[in-house]
C-alpha cells in the first residue's frame, strides 16, 4: 500500500491579523504541486487561535482549492465533547476526507473521558475521525490500550501521533497492524522514514510547510523501493528541523521561516513569536545554509 505525505498547513494572515485566504490558498497550491496532501487548521496552522467561523470558512477555502487533487484532512479538536462535535459536523457538512480530534486541553482529562470524547464525536458525523495524540502541548495522552479501544469504533480510521516516544509510535503502530482498518500517521519529522519503514500509513508534517519537495521526496522514494535516495531526503529533513528546532516553539518557527521565504504568509497571531531581528537572523543563517532561501514559492 503506497505510502503518503499531508502537511500541516500554515493559516496566512494579514497584518491585522485576519486571514489571508488568497496566500493561504498559493500555500495549498504549493503543497499540491510537489505531490503532498493538507491538513488544515491543526498546531501549525495556529488552530488554537482561529475563531469557530473562521475555521469553518478556512477549511471551506482549502477543500475548494484543492479541488479534489489532494486528501484533505482538518482538526476538530476543542477542549469540550459539545464544541469539538458542533465544529466536527461542520466539516462532514464541507466534505474532507478525514476529521483530526486533538484530545481536549486544559481539562485533565482520564483515559475513560478520552474513549468517550472520541467516540461521541465519531459517533456524530460520516466522515472518518482520527485521534490526533500531542501529549507535550494538551497535557492528555491517549494510552495505546485507549487506542486499542477506540481502533474497534466503525468510524475511528487511524491516529496521528505527534507525541514523539518512538516506543509510544511501536505500540500505536502495532494497534494498526492488528486491526483491520486503523492508519497510523507520523507527526515527530525526524521519524518520517522510520515510521514509514515500520508500517505507518504516512506522515503529518510541520516542516514539510518550509521543505514540502524534501518531504514528499522522502515519501515518493520509499514508495518507489529507492531506501538510499529516501535516506538522503530524511537526512536533509532531519539536519534542518534539529537546527530550526533548537530555536524554540516549533510551529512558530516553521511559520516564522516561511515568513522569511514569502512574506505573503503573515505572522502568527499573537502571543505567538514575535517578529525579532536577532532571530530572524538566526533563521535566515539557517534558511541560506541549506539553501532554502533561493525556493521559488507560487
């Protein structure tokens, strides 16, 4: 079964802070044309700070712009059942091709509150829910024995795991291979090709917003049987993310050096990085030694 590659997606916003659909669309665009699919509104597309409406209207934008040439996967995730299942039913109403459930944060939640949280939000809409583990971030983990369970709903497809435990991935891993339809997705960049070599059914990538020809280049190789030309593009994937990443908060970053390359995309929004001259400098030094500077964006 081929493998494949979705990109985190970054929202663009304008300088007010609204979002710029147009540049966010040239991004959907971007990531199509080197051959990844999208996730949207998920923790590099700034999801925590994106109202409800806006949510509904970016992922409306992102499904039209795709126009069926890519998978479309958007994260429903909110830190209550109620929220998460009303903004859940919107997209089943837009048409994606997955929901991503991020598991609550702020509440502390058990792992019979998660079973529940997942399962009412699967149990509510048509299309295919994914568990969306990010443990650093919610401070909730799903508990592979959680997701032994939930792999049993008719309506739970897989999970992303962003946790970044390899032994967290082997065991989620291992669910998959022992169910009949539970698809395990990559979230740690650095274990794109692990992942992929020890039955993932793909990847979900920040970093693939600043390299998306490296990313799908890890994946189109390993499809195609060549593990030395896919060790090569994991090892340029992964000598960048160690050096951007020791920076700070990763999507900030990724959002910020995208900035750098194509100022189209807008800041975060705020409390997120703040535009700063000795780190902007830091990452265009990062951006120029691997020679991402000169990437043409559409």
């Amino acid at each position: 079964m081929a493998k494949e590659a979705f990109v985190a997606l970054v929202t663009c916003f304008n300088d007010d802070e609204s979002i710029n659909f147009p540049a966010t669309r040239a991004q959907v665009r971007r990531q199509i044309a080197a051959g990844n699919n999208i996730m949207c509104a998920g923790t590099n597309g700034d999801f925590t700070a994106l109202t409800f409406d806006e949510k509904v209207r970016l992922t409306e934008q992102v499904v039209d712009e795709v126009g069926g040439r890519a998978r479309v996967i958007v994260n429903a995730g909110m830190p209550g059942t109620y929220e998460t299942l009303l903004l859940a039913r919107e997209f089943d109403r837009i048409g994606v091709d997955g929901i991503a459930v991020i598991t609550p944060f702020f509440f502390a939640c058990t792992q019979d509150g998660l079973v529940r949280h997942f399962s009412t939000v699967a149990d509510g809409v048509e299309t295919p829910v994914y568990l969306y583990d990010i443990p650093a971030r919610t401070q909730n983990h799903i508990e592979p024995e959680t997701a032994r369970a939930l792999a049993a709903h008719g309506n739970i497809a897989g999970i992303k795991d962003s946790g970044g435990a390899q032994d967290t991935l082997e065991a989620y891993l291992a669910i998959g291979k022992a169910a009949d339809a539970f698809d395990v997705y990559s979230g740690p960049d650095h274990l794109v090709l692990w992942a992929l070599g020890n039955g993932a059914k793909g990847c979900i990538s920040g970093l693939g917003n600043v390299m998306p020809d490296v990313l799908a280049g890890i994946v189109s190789a390993f499809n195609a049987g060549d593990l030395a030309e896919a060790e090569r593009q994991q090892a340029v994937f992964a000598a960048f993310r160690k050096d951007l990443y020791g920076l700070g908060y990763p999507p900030a970053l990724v959002k910020r050096s995208l900035f750098l390359m194509d100022p189209s995309v807008g800041a975060s929004r705020q409390p997120a990085l703040l535009p700063e001259p000795e780190q902007d400098a830091r990452i265009t030094a990062l951006l120029r030694r691997h020679g991402l500077l000169r990437e043409a964006l559409a």
